[in-house]
C-alpha cells in the first residue's frame, strides 16, 4: 500500500502548499526576502533535525556514502538555498495568484525530468491530464497580469532548479529516509541562504525583524515543516510524476485565498477551473490510484477512531 499511502501524502503536500504560497505572499513583504526565507527554513531544518534524531536516524546518517553525500548536498544547496531564495524573492514581486500558477507548472518540469532521468514512462492519461492541469490554472489566474517580469523570471527558475532537486531526492529517498533527506535540504540551505545574505550585504537585515515578520515566520515555519515532511514522505512512497500531479491541487487552494481574503465570490470560471484542476490531477495520478488512497485513507482514519 505505499504508492496509496505516496498519493494521499502528495494531496495533503497540496493543501498545505497551497496556503504556504497565500501565507508567504504575505510574510516575504515584512522583511528582506531572503532574511526572510532564511529565519523561517533554519527552524524548519531545527525542527526536522530534532525529528531525525529522537526517530534514531544517527545510525544512518553514520552510514551514508560519498554518492549519498552529494546527492544531499545538491539537495541542500540547490533546493534548500537557491531556489528559495529566487522564489521568495521573486514572490515579493508578483502577486501570489501568479506565483502559484509559476510554481505549478512544477509538474511539467518534474513530468520531463521524471521520463529522461528517472525512465519513468507515463500513459495517454498524463498527457491530456497535463492539458487539464494548465487549462484549469489558465481559468483561475482570469485576468490576472502575466507578464514575464523579473520576478516572474526569478519564481520560474525556481520552480525548474525544485523540479530537478525533487528528481534527485527521489533518487536519495531509495536508501534514506524521508526526514534525513528533509533535514539536510534544509540545514545546508539554511547555510546557503546565510552566505547569500552575507554576500549580497544584507546581513543585518537579521537584526531589524519585526513583530509583525516574527508572526508570519512562525505560521510559514509551521506550514513548512509540515510540507517538508509531507512531501519527501510522498515522493519515497510514489512516482515523480504521480506525486508532482497530485501536488498541482496546491494551486487552487492559493486562489481560492486569495479570492475570499480579497472579499471575491467565486465565479462560474473559477469553479470550473478548479474542477480541470481536480481532473487534470486525477487523469495524470489515476483514477483507481486515487480511489485506492481514499480507501487506504478511510482505512487508517477508522482506525485511529476504533482506537
């Protein structure tokens, strides 16, 4: 049952990703962006270090061996550093409706990767699922300006630079574990981003957070921890391009934050691109594949009611 459990854990990513983005469109505007990214990922990799530690993960990480080693460095610096930092930066640019719809073109990069590298061999269905998936972003972004700015430029390198350090992961995650894996993308990025902010001479940025920055960090520090944890759990259990799809419902979730706190009804448009959304995932994951995981979800949520 681990591809069932990979898929319900790539949906719950989805949620929690999808008010990470609404909520750091937000917080990344209360301070330097990547003052900002770096606070709130060296508690995350804080916490998720505690995590791996108390679960005994030591003896592993004893035993970890040169290509494992770089592996978790690519991870660390490339998905831990870097790309957080052209995200968040960029996301301080552009709104949060078009960041997330940057951010969740994710799959199709993944999707490429995932073929080339991982020989992954999707169907017919991941094809028209593909067309669902960006029809349904195209509908809810609506009239939104997509112009292709610097910071739409920065959150789309990104995006690229996360789709590769996933393929990667997938790779480490077949003789780590999902919070050795999650612990070292974040305490190598946390490193990564420090000497950014050094370099770039914004170091004392670190000493002028405000109460209202403190606040936002501890709700993105929350949320990532839990996407972090989500999602390498995920990505161990299923596909790439399965998980990645399945992950593309974060986008939704984003607007339709950003649609009710704007104090927007929800139109026809966007309830119908929610349903492509929904669809596009489903063709691209599998009907029966997400069948299977409600059942397997059901099954472990009356379990924990019996007892």
């Amino acid at each position: 049952m681990d591809k069932e459990k990979g898929i319900v854990l790539a949906y719950l990513t989805a949620i929690v990703s999808g008010i990470s983005v609404f909520a750091n469109s937000f917080g990344v505007l209360t301070l330097e962006p990547v003052a900002y990214t770096f606070v709130k990922n060296l508690l995350v990799a804080a916490i998720l270090a505690a995590i791996a530690l108390s679960a005994g993960n030591w003896k592993e990480i004893l035993s970890i061996n040169r290509k494992q080693l770089l592996m978790l460095f690519f991870i660390g610096v490339i998905g831990g550093g870097v790309a957080f930092a052209l995200f968040f930066t960029g996301l301080s640019q552009v709104s949060g409706a078009y960041g997330s719809f940057i951010y969740r073109l994710l799959f199709l990069f993944a999707a490429a990767i995932g073929i080339v590298i991982l020989k992954e061999r999707p169907g017919w269905q991941t094809a028209a699922g593909t067309i669902l998936l960006l029809a349904g972003n195209a509908v809810l972004l609506g009239s939104e300006n997509m112009a292709l700015s610097s910071g739409a430029l920065m959150v789309l390198c990104a995006t690229v630079l996360w789709a590769a350090e996933y393929a990667v992961s997938k790779k480490a995650l077949e003789g780590l574990s999902a919070t050795t894996v999650a612990s070292a993308r974040m305490g190598i990025g946390a490193m990564v981003l420090l000497g950014l902010l050094v370099a770039q001479g914004k170091a004392g940025a670190l000493l002028s957070i405000s109460s209202a920055s403190f606040v936002w960090i501890a709700i993105a520090t929350g949320l990532l921890a839990m996407f972090t944890t989500l999602w390498y759990s995920a990505l161990k259990s299923t596909t790439l391009t399965a998980a990645t799809a399945a992950f593309a419902l974060g986008g939704p979730i984003s607007s339709f934050l950003s649609f009710a706190f704007a104090g927007k009804a929800l139109a026809l448009a966007q309830a119908g691109g929610l349903l492509l959304l929904a669809a596009g995932a489903v063709f691209v994951v599998g009907a029966g594949q997400t069948l299977l995981a409600a059942n397997w979800l059901k099954g472990k949520a009356l379990a924990v009611l019996r007892a």
